[in-house]
C-alpha cells in the first residue's frame, strides 16, 4: 500500500509540472493595444520562460495581409524580429507560435497600432471626408481584439492545468478501485 501511494504521489507532482512551467508572453514592444507614433523598426516578445529554436511570429495588417518581418532571432526567452519597411497607418496584430521550456506550443497574439503624425496629416489634406469616422474605428476594434485575445488565452491555460488534476484524480480512483477488488479477493 505504501508502494501504490508512493507512485501516486510521484505520478501527480509530474502531471503538474507541465502547467507550472508553461510559457506565456511577459513584455513585449510594442506593448499589447499600443498606438505606435514613431516608425517602428523592431518588434520583440518576451516569454516567462526560455523558448525553443523553432519559435516564430509573424506580423500582420488588419484584414490578414501579412507584413515581412527579417532576422527573426531567439535569445533565451525573447523574440525578435527587424521590419525594413516603414509601417503604413493602421491596426496590425503579432502572431507567435513558439514552443515553450516545457515543450507546449503556445499560439496567440498582441494587437498594436500605428499612428504616424505625418501620415495623418498627409491622410486629412487627401481625404478629409473620409478621415474622420475611420480614425476611431481602429482603436475600438483593437481593444476588443486584445480582449478576446486574452479571454482565449486564460481559457487555454485553464484547460491546461485542469487537464493534469483531472487525470490525476481519474487515477487516483482507478488505483482505489484497483486497490479495493484486490482486497476483497483476499
Ligand atoms: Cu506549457
């Protein structure tokens, strides 16, 4: 008995390992749901944990139109990437797919905007009609973007961690059972 309750215990302290160490954005610039008023020319995401090698991101303007992004690099726990072209005005989002010390893959997102003075004043002398209803919608867009995005991600690590407890009091019953049958054998 003392054997079963040994293994027990070593099966559950592994089973939560995983969700302890699991990895999730820490920092990042530009900041999630920042409004950039300078030319951006690096974007870097911090992790809480060292990341593995084949951890990406891509960036991308609202509606999906994806931005290039050079010399992606992973230092221990942070990504980085240069952008070589000046970034139009607009809402855009950071895409990662990294995969964490504890070997999950984690994807999720950070939304930003970016809000150059030049271009709005070269915007308004174009368009000034148009300018002025479209200057709020992005902001609003964004920040319910942000929400869900990080809506989404407690729920997945909800999951993640509820996963090993589940597993690990399923179980805990089948070795009681187990336990129970073998001594009414007896
Ligand atoms: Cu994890």
């Amino acid at each position: 008995m003392k054997k079963i309750l040994f293994l027990l215990a070593v099966i559950l302290i592994f089973s939560q390992q995983p969700a302890s160490a699991h990895s999730k954005l820490e920092s990042s610039n530009p900041e999630a749901g920042a409004t950039e008023t300078e030319p951006l020319k690096e974007i870097s995401l911090t992790f809480n944990t060292r990341i593995e090698e084949s951890s990406t991101f891509t960036l991308s303007r609202e509606g999906g139109e994806e931005v290039q992004v050079d010399n992606i690099t992973i230092d221990d726990d942070t990504l980085r990437g240069t952008i070589p072209q000046d970034l139009e005005n607009g809402a855009y989002t950071v895409s990662w797919d990294i995969v964490g010390a504890d070997t999950h893959v984690i994807k999720d997102s950070i939304n930003f905007t970016v809000q150059l003075p030049d271009q709005l004043e070269e915007k308004t002398e174009e368009a000034p009609a148009d300018e002025e209803p479209k200057a709020d919608e992005p902001e609003g867009e964004e920040k319910k973007d942000t929400e869900t995005a990080s809506e989404n991600n407690t729920e997945s690590q909800n999951s993640q961690i509820l996963l090993p407890v589940i597993g690990g009091i399923l179980l805990v019953a089948v070795i009681v059972i187990a336990v129970i049958s073998m001594r009414k054998k007896r």
